[in-house]
C-alpha cells in the first residue's frame, strides 16, 4: 500500500518585542507599569491651625445584664402609702383560689361578675392573718376578718392559642381566647383582732 505524504510547511514565527512596538505605545506601555504617588500639599496662607486632641481610654465592655432583682416587700409597701399596715398580710380566697393579699398592693382575680370599677368590696372569706409578732390561723376562717379592696379594672388576660390538628384526616382548627379578669387594689384588714393568736418565735432569739 502507498503512502503519500505531504510536505510541511513551517511558519516563521512573530515575536513582538518592546523595541519593535512604536514609540508612542512603547511610552504608554512604561507609563501604565510605573507606580503612582499622590502628594497633598496645602499652601502656606491655607495651613490648618493647630489642634489639640485628647485620647480617650475606650470603655470597658459592658457586662451581661443581671436580670431585675425585685424590691422588697416593705420598700414595695412604702411606696404604695401603706404607712403601719406594712407589717401585715392575709391569705383570702376568692372562688376556688388563694390569694396573699398586702395593704397598698393589687392583684388580678377572675372576673368578679356585678362588680363596676371603683367598687368598694369586702371579702369575708379570710384564711390567715399574719402580723410581725402574731399569726391568726383560721379553723377554716378567721372570724370576723375581712379584707376591704377596690376595683381598678375589669379586664382580659393575654391572648391563648388553642390548635387542634388531626393527621391525615385534613382536619385542624385554630382559637384565640382571653380570660375575663379583674383587678383588686388592697386597701386594708380588719376584724381579725379578737381572734385567738399563735405567736410567731423570733429565730435570733431561738
């Protein structure tokens, strides 16, 4: 079998030198690798007066917030007006729930149904009476105790999400509610006085 082959024809090659270029494109090519250097110099008549300047020492990273540390009760106390009725408190139950209640302070019931707002109410149903130096432990209740309290609001809880979801079933229902609730302001107790008394030991005298 014959073979034929074809000669090869080889190109010259074309090397592009800097001295080959044109001299204008030899000048801009040695322009464009030279580094630039910006100098500001501001004129005599225009120099800046002199300033003095102050190092300030940067302030200490702040530390974590330790959370709020309630006031003690008596300071509470204080401030509300409670004057000598500091030194006591009662444990009143109201429907089916306790409550420890203190002169000066408020707290939040259910809804007192017939009760309009700055309603003078008294609540006869009085378990404890504690003072500084004595107790009155009701055997169920102190006789004659009762704890006098004004209404300040009729109110609602914050908003509870009930969600109901059935798997596979395409099923899921979605609730909002608010309980009615009242608010009492504790204005004084009384009556407890002539009720038996359990003295209260003084632990630094123990």
């Amino acid at each position: 079998m014959a073979t034929a082959t074809l000669p090869l024809r080889l190109l010259p090659s074309k090397i592009l030198t800097l001295s080959s270029l044109p001299s204008a494109r030899r000048s801009l090519s040695v322009a464009a690798v030279a580094h630039r250097r910006w100098e500001l110099r501001a004129a005599a008549e225009e120099a800046p007066e002199a300033v003095e300047v102050e190092f300030v020492e940067p302030e200490a990273e702040a530390e974590e917030e330790e959370p709020a540390v309630p006031e003690p009760v008596e300071a509470q106390l204080a401030a509300a007006g409670a004057g000598k009725d500091a030194d006591i408190f009662a444990v009143v139950m109201i429907g089916s729930r306790q409550y420890i209640v203190m002169p000066g302070r408020y707290i939040y019931t259910q809804r007192l149904k017939g009760a309009n707002v700055n309603d003078q109410i008294i609540l006869n149903k009085v378990l404890l009476v504690s003072t500084r130096d004595k107790a009155y432990i009701g055997m169920p209740v102190v006789t004659n105790a009762a704890v006098h309290a004004v209404v300040e609001e009729q109110g609602r809880d914050d908003k509870v999400i009930v969600f109901k979801y059935k798997k596979k079933k395409k099923y899921q229902r979605k609730l909002g509610h608010r309980q009615p609730n009242t608010r009492l302001r504790i204005t004084g107790i009384s009556g407890y006085e002539e009720y038996p008394a359990d003295p209260i030991l003084d632990p630094a005298a123990a």
